[in-house]
C-alpha cells in the first residue's frame, strides 16, 4: 500500500475529544492553532499517552496562502482591539468586525492580527517547519477546512510532499468540505494516491470507495478555472463564458461544474447551454439546483472553441440577497 495512497475512515470522531493535540493544543492553551499553543504543548505533552496525534486545521487566504485557521470567521479569535481594526479597515474598509471571513484577507493583513499571549496566525508552513525543528514525532492530522483555488490545492500536495520524509504527515477531511475544497473529486483522489498521501475521510459518506483503476488511467486538465458569476440584474440573466479546446489534441471530453447552482433567493435553479463559438449548433444543457459543486459530463470530439452560457430567468432581482451567485468551473479529460 506504499504505492498508493490510503483511504480509509479515522476511526472515531470521539478521539479529537479525548486528544490533547486538537487545534495544536488549543483545548489547553489558548490561542488555539497557533505556534504559541504548540510548543507548549510540544514539550509538556510529548511523552504524555494523551496525546495521540496534533491536528490544525487549513484555510487559504485571499491571496492563496495555506494559514491554520479553524472557523469561517475571525471574531471568536481576534482580539477586537485597536490595532486589530486599524488593520483590519485599512484592507477592508468599514466592513463589519463580526462579518469579516478570514479567507476575505490577504496573508500581508493576516501576519499583522495580534492575539493573545502575542500570538499570530500561521501558515502551515510554518507550523511544518516548527514540526521539524522540534523533533516532532507524533502523527500530524491536516484537517481542509476551505480552499478555494487550485493553486492553493497543489501548494498543499507539494508541501505535504516536500515534509513526508521528515513528518509523519495525514490529511483529514470531512466529506462536506472535501467536495467544496476538492471539487470533482477524481482528479484530486488520483493526485494524492499519485503522491503517497494518506488521506482520512470523516463522516458518514466514504469519498475514496472510487475504484483506484478508474482514477488510475484517466488524467484532468483545468480548461476554465473556478470562475464567479453572478446574475443580479435584467441585463445580466445570462453569463458566456469561452471554453477553449484547441491547445488540446486529446480532449474529447469535458466535465463542467456549477457551484451555488442553487438559488439564494429560492427560485428553481440555474440553466446551463454548451454551443459551438459562432454558430446555433448546442451541443447540451441541463439545470442545476444544487448547493455545492453539480457536476456534468459532456462529449467534444473535435471542436476547438466552445461557449458555455449559464443563464437565470426567474431569479428575483429584489431584497437582501437578490439574484444568483456562483462560481463555474471546466475540466478536460485526457486520455493517455
């Protein structure tokens, strides 16, 4: 099993309970997830039976940083205090305190935030490298909660790899987040087993029950990346976007995705149609009403320039959060 990756299901979700290791220690000191908490933790808790592995958790940043980072929100962690608003403002302007996502920053306003004990958020990095200089030998759980580019998704495999000599290193995820995280997921599971990295599943449905032979002999490639839309007047009901295919010799298939395909203002859904560039010839459609990623297979042979429209006709255009938010994404299947 050396060879591929292991999947498998963590055995318990009880065990974070009864880990010290849970957010870098953070259950014992505060702040939780930090460089702080861990060495504290580190060389108190060692040789301690209870501490049976570390975990962090993983976000990216604006500008595609991997910071350990646990909740959507930066509230519950950042000290509400002057200098914090001050760079806080500067970057967002005058955007609520309890409203402000920790992936709305980027990583020069993140290193600034001071929290207690003078603690400061870290990149995963970071927390890696403090792993190897301590000596760390207790297995280290990754936990994704939320990455939203496919930059980031591959700095995190080549620095998992970069450490595996050096770390025992896991990834966890919940399956929620792996298909928010990780979207379509063939292409990611046949990166990590590519690359000998173990990955945990946590919840009820087992992502990594995909035939390891299916994802074997089949290779992805990025034609359009995740690419936000967003439907919210009567003169954008629709939104083109060029899938262009002739770079590409043994593309003849293409797996489109529709993110938020759902309404937020409760309508039915959103339309999508795949033409051929300049001409009437559709090649398919369909509809999506899912809240996360929705996932569509289509044929191409031999065409070189495609337009993919997704459109929205009956999405209310009034109140709060009006109209269709989204992001749409295109990959190339490539035969070997």
């Amino acid at each position: 099993m050396k060879k591929y990756i292991q999947l498998f299901f963590f055995i318990s979700a009880s065990l974070y309970s009864q880990n010290v290791g849970h957010r870098l220690g953070g259950d014992i000191y505060t702040p939780e997830n930090t460089l702080y908490a861990y060495e504290k933790l580190w060389f108190n808790f060692k040789n301690d039976a209870n501490l049976t592995h570390i975990e962090c958790d993983i976000q990216e940043s604006l500008d595609g940083k991997l910071i350990i980072f646990h909740d959507a929100k930066i509230a519950r962690i950042v000290p509400k205090i002057n200098m914090n608003l001050k760079i806080l403002k500067k970057t967002l302007g005058n955007k609520k305190f309890d409203n402000i996502n920790i992936r709305d920053l980027k990583w020069s306003a993140i290193k600034k935030l001071q929290l207690s004990h003078n603690a400061k958020i870290p990149t995963l990095k970071q927390m890696l490298d403090a792993s190897v200089k301590w000596k760390v030998t207790t297995p280290i759980h990754l936990e994704i909660k939320s990455l939203q580019s496919d930059e980031a998704r591959m700095k995190l495999i080549k620095l998992i790899v970069s450490y595996q000599k050096k770390l025992d290193i896991f990834v966890v995820i919940f399956s929620s987040n792996f298909y928010k995280s990780f979207p379509f997921t063939k292409k990611w599971i046949r990166l990590f087993r590519k690359n000998n990295i173990v990955v945990r599943p946590l919840g009820k449905y087992d992502f990594s029950k995909i035939p390891f032979s299916i994802v074997k002999k089949t290779f992805y490639k990025v034609i359009l990346k995740e690419t936000p839309f967003y439907i919210n007047t009567e003169k954008k009901r629709k939104i083109d976007f060029p899938v262009e295919l002739s770079q590409y010799k043994n593309i003849n298939k293409i797996f489109i995705g529709i993110f938020n395909g759902a309404d937020d203002s409760g309508d039915k859904g959103l339309h999508w149609k795949l033409k051929i560039k300049n001409s009437d010839k559709v090649l398919d459609f369909n509809f999506s009403k899912s809240l996360h990623w929705d996932w569509f297979e289509v044929d191409v042979l031999h065409y070189k320039t495609l337009i993919l429209s997704v459109e929205d006709y009956d999405t209310t255009l009034k109140g709060k959060r009006r109209g269709n938010y989204g992001m749409i994404k295109v990959i190339g299947e490539l035969k070997p």
